[in-house]
C-alpha cells in the first residue's frame, strides 16, 4: 500500500457510511455497490461520498463534486477533513 493510499484510508476510517466501498487489503474501490449506495444517501452524504470517489479516482467527472455545493450541506467534521484536505491534497 502507498503512502497516499494509507492517508486516504486514515482520512475514510470515520466516515462509516463509505468504508464499505473500499477495500484497504486490496487497495480497491467497488464502483457498482457505491453508485448503488449513493442514491440512497442524504445531500451531505452525497457530497462526502462523491469527494471521497473524487480522491480515490483523481477525477471528478465520474462522480461530480463541486466543494462550494458541498459546504452548504455538511456538517463540521466533514467541513474540515476537506478543508485539511485542499490544503495538502493527496490522490491515492
């Protein structure tokens, strides 16, 4: 496993909603369980599971997130895990 992948293990560990999707043995990300998953999710679970899939992916287009959309809908734990984030972003 990579430094980056560990961090971004590390970073996905409280958020319980999501751990499902990803497989730290492995290092993989299951996309057809999550995009499942994700029409089931409220707004800020919407938003965190679409920035985590962004991270994972180093892309945003798969899974849209717009950070101005997200901060008007999650709570303060996820406001600053992005905020940690974008200051010293990291792509597994």
């Amino acid at each position: 496993m990579t430094k980056e992948q560990q961090q971004f293990f590390n970073m996905l560990m409280p958020f319980h909603r999501f751990r499902n999707h990803w497989n730290q043995l492995d290092t993989s990300f299951d996309i057809n369980s999550f995009e499942k998953d994700l029409k089931l999710m409220s707004s800020g679970e919407q938003h965190m599971a679409k920035f985590f899939a962004s991270v994972w992916l180093g892309e945003s287009e798969s899974f849209p997130f717009d950070v101005l959309d997200a901060l008007k809908a999650i709570d303060t734990k996820s406001r600053n895990l992005i905020i940690k984030w974008i200051k010293e972003p990291f792509f597994p």
